[in-house]
C-alpha cells in the first residue's frame, strides 16, 4: 500500500473509531447535520421501475459489482448478482439512470409464497401485528462515480421507493438486513428501528457477513420526520424532501387498473436472466421449484420454469413428518366470499404445512393469510394455500401447504422435531420468542 493510502487508510479507521465513542444521539445529530438533499436535481437524471432487458441486467450488473466489492458475494460468472426474488411478480426493481446509464437500484419484495430474504432470520411478528403489507428494501447499489456526491443519487432513488411504495405498492411497513456499519444511517436519517437487539453473524443471504434488521412504519414515518427535521433548510430537511418535494425526474408507472404490482418478467426475460445467464433456476430446491410452478401458473411460463420433481407438488409438501397440536387460528383473504376472517382449528402440522378443521370449502387457487397461534405468546403468521379437504365423523378438514414458513413457525416446528418427550420439547421451545 503506498504511503499516502495506508496514511488516509488509518486517519479514516482513526475517524471513525472516535465517531463510534459518541452517545448514539450525538451520532445520529452529525449524519443529520450532513444530508445535502436537492429539490431540483439534474434533468440528465431520470428515475423509473426497470422494465427492459437492458435496464435489469445493467441494475443486475452494478448490484454484482458493488455486492463484490463489500464481500457479499463471489464473483459469478454472468456478472451479475440475480437471486430467485427478482424472479416473482411481486417483485419491483427500482433504477437511476444518468445520462441513461444506469447509476442507481434497489428492490422492493413484497410478500409471496416464497417469503422474504430476511425471514429466515429475524422475526416479524411484531411487525405483522401492527397490520398493513410489509415490503423488503433489498439489492441496493449506487454506480461508484456517485458514491461520494452527497447522496445524488442514493437521497432521489430513497424518495422515488418512499412515494411508490406509500403510492403504488400498497405498503405500510418497510424492512431492511444492513451490514452493521450502515444501520445508523438508517436509524438517524429515516428512523427506521431495529428488528431485534442482536446481530446476526451470518447471514447467507449476503454471502454470510453479519447483518441487522430493521423495520420503518411508514404511517408514522411522516410526524416522525417532521419533528426530526423542523427548522432544517431545505437542503437537509428530509421531511421537507419526503414528504412535501415533488421531484419530475420520477417517472410514476402508468397502470390501467387498480393493482400494486408491476410486474415486468415476460417468459423470455425470466428464461434470459434465471436460465440462459445464470443458474438459479437450476439450483433452486424441489420445494422453491414447485412453489414457481404455483405462482406462475400460466401456460406460457410452464415451458421455461424448472422442472418439477417426479413424485409432484402433493406428494412432495406431504412428505414432511406430521405432528399433532390443537392450535386456534384464522384465515384471511378478499378473495374469499363471506367474512373476513375465517377461525379454524390447526390440528396437525409439519414443517411446510398443515391441517385444519374447518367449517366451510376453502378455493384452492388463491394464497391466503394464516394466523396461527402456536402458543400463549408464539404466534405465526404465514402465506397458505388449500391442498386437500376431506370429511371425518361429521367434521370438515383441509390441508394446506405453507409458502415459506416465518421464524417463529420454524422455530416451533423445529422444537417438536427435537423434543421425544413433554420435558424435552418444553426444554426445546424455551427460545421461542
């Protein structure tokens, strides 16, 4: 290393081991003191959903590069980093484009069958019990040129995701996994909150670096901010640049009917970026696979989706091993004629589903929303759809298949699999949140 980089290298570690010794207020007040937000950026940046092939591989290819560069990723051979989440319609991707070359992304996650990147290791139950739909922010990247501009492009790319997701998306909650180093900027600058007070270590996700999760109520988020921020000038009031900033580098998807959902992946583009260039698809497990089959359920999508397993869908949700429990629950849906929420009994789980007793048919072409109570304080919220309905003495039962379990269910699932004897899983379910 030559003598005025590692001489930069250290006064930047010195910098900011002194920063770290600050009470966290004090912390949060400079990177507040150091927003530099333009209301009127420069025409030549323009601000839309990715909905082309050059668009998504060039947002593709900057999240490689930057997910490279941080260590949270291998190198892979197309270049760039494409997970299974970029292949479901309830998936958006956001971009920059600057002098139309893409400088800016990020991805917005809305609840599938699949779940959410961070679920498999923070809990969101008490994010669910507020109620409103959840979207995780995830693949952000900003082009290295810039990086260091004052957020040009980071401060523009956050308003354009605020305003679609409170807009278009149908989003009350945002979630987050960050690296350790950065979550006080979301903290001091959008207040989001910590999921829970510990770090997760390794998070595969991101190539097993450490990760926080955090979560912002985007109903409050408003007075939140304008408390915050009352008295700043403008160009460091992001309440101000939220909230009120109307910026006409957005460009606001049209949308002929009332949905929350813009789904760009044709046939082709799923098959381009899922098989041709990268080998998602191909490494998926027999469970993922099944699940595309179900939310992509058009003829024209079948030809280019995995394969499926030999022994079928049914067969392989059934073949998990069953456990019996008397657990209160409701089903959730508009879809579904009626009330509104429907009470079952879950008397028979496993890890990727169970059975209820349940006194109406259930369609079997929709994904519901189960709320299962697993215990006095362990409740579980999942994404279910109906498999089997059969009657026994007088009582009507269905199955269902669970989408992706959350962590408090694989947590309680996992406790029943350890547990031999009543001691054993009391011992085992001692963790449970």
């Amino acid at each position: 290393m030559p003598a005025l980089a590692k001489l930069r290298f250290l006064v930047n570690q010195t910098a900011r081991k002194l920063f770290s010794m600050l009470p966290q207020q004090s912390r949060h007040n400079v990177y507040r003191s150091l927003v530099d937000c333009d209301p009127d950026p420069n025409k030549r940046l323009v601000l839309k959903i990715a909905d082309t092939k050059e668009e998504l591989e060039a947002c593709f290819k900057l999240l490689h590069d930057a997910y490279v560069s941080s260590g949270f990723m291998t190198p892979d051979p197309s270049g760039m980093r494409v997970t299974i989440y970029h292949a479901l319609p309830t998936t958006t991707t956001l971009c920059a484009k600057f002098d139309d070359q893409v400088v800016g992304t990020l991805s917005l996650i809305r609840e599938s069958a699949i779940g959410f990147p961070l679920q498999r290791i923070f809990d969101l139950t008490g994010v669910r019990e507020k109620e409103g739909n959840i979207a995780e922010v995830s693949a952000l990247a900003v082009h290295p040129r810039f990086r260091r501009t004052g957020g040009t492009i980071l401060f523009p790319l956050m308003k354009f995701m605020y305003e679609y997701c409170t807009t278009f998306f149908d989003t009350r909650h945002l979630v987050i996994a960050v690296n350790p180093r950065h979550i006080e900027m979301y903290e001091s600058l959008l207040f989001f909150k910590r999921l829970t007070a510990n770090v997760v270590e390794n998070y595969d996700f991101v190539n097993g670096a450490p990760a926080v999760g955090a979560t912002l109520d985007l109903k409050y988020a408003p007075e939140t901010m304008r408390r915050a921020y009352a008295g700043k000038p403008l160009n460091r009031n992001l309440h101000h640049y939220f909230i009120e900033t109307k910026l006409a580098n957005i460009q606001i998807p049209h949308r002929r009917f009332f949905t929350t959902n813009d789904p760009v992946l044709t046939p082709d583009l799923i098959d381009y970026f899922f098989n041709q260039k990268t080998n998602v698809f191909a490494e998926l497990s027999d469970r993922k696979k099944a699940l595309l089959h179900l939310i992509y359920d058009l003829p024209e999508y079948q030809k280019i989706l995995p394969a499926l397993p030999d022994q079928g869908v049914a067969r392989q949700i059934r073949q998990h091993r069953r456990f019996s429990v008397k657990c209160p629950a409701s089903l959730s849906n508009t879809a579904v004629e009626g009330d509104k929420n429907i009470t079952i009994e879950v008397n028979e789980v496993s890890r990727y589903g169970f059975r209820a007793r349940i006194a109406r048919q259930i369609p079997a072409d929709i994904w519901l929303n189960a709320t299962v109570q697993l215990g006095l304080h362990e409740v579980s919220r999942l994404t279910v759809q109906a498999v089997q309905e059969t009657d026994v003495d007088d009582q009507h039962y269905c199955g269902f298949r669970i989408g992706e379990p959350d962590l408090v269910w694989r947590k309680f699932v996992t406790a029943l699999y350890e547990g031999h004897t009543h001691s054993d899983l009391d011992q085992a379910t001692r963790f449970l949140p």
